[in-house]
C-alpha cells in the first residue's frame, strides 16, 4: 500500500510541476530588483513551500536561478510547514553569512 500511495504522490508531484513552470510569471520590475541586488553582490536566499523539483524548474525556467545563493525547499514527496523550511534555510546559511538587522530584508509570499 505505501509503494502506491508513494508512487501516486511522486507521478501528483511531477504533474503539479509542470503546472507550476508554466503559470509561474515575473512580475513587472522584479527581473530589474534581482539584478540590482546581485550587482550589489547581496546575497539572496529562497525559503519556499514548493517541492524541490518545482522550486529548481521554476527558477531554471525563468532564468534566475543564478541569483540565489541557497535554495531551501521541502524533498518533493514531503509537506513540511514553512516556518519549518526558513528554519532549515537559516541553519544552512551560517553564521558567517548571517546579515546584520538594519542589512536584512525577508520577502515572502
């Protein structure tokens, strides 16, 4: 039973991908945004509820995958909440990358 539920979740995954790729927009300016941070050599991580697999099509397919230092993300078959995934994202960044308050900025959706 769980080699099906396990399969049926993985095929949900792959197709929900898909869809994410194809109606996942940059929004006017943002493309402007992005590049003038990496400009600034600001360093730029993502905290997202989106499965791997979709996070890395979604990035690739817009082309800015080479703004983000880190990319945090549940494995492609598991829920996780997203105080969760920024928590895991904040322990990858180190101390030695952590950013002052007044130099800080968290975006989310």
């Amino acid at each position: 039973m769980d080699a099906n539920l396990d399969n049926l979740t993985d095929i949900f995954g792959r197709r929900h991908s898909l869809i994410a790729v194809k109606m996942t927009i940059i929004w006017l300016g943002i493309l402007e945004v992005l590049n003038f941070l990496r400009r600034q050599h600001t360093k730029m991580f993502i905290a997202t509820s989106k499965a791997t697999i979709a996070t890395n099509l979604i990035l690739t397919s817009l082309n800015i995958e080479d703004c983000f230092a880190m990319v945090q993300a549940p494995n492609n078959s598991e829920i996780e909440e997203k105080s969760e995934t920024l928590s895991k994202l904040l322990g990858r960044i180190g101390d030695s990358e952590l950013l002052n308050k007044k130099s800080t900025c968290l975006i989310g959706d």
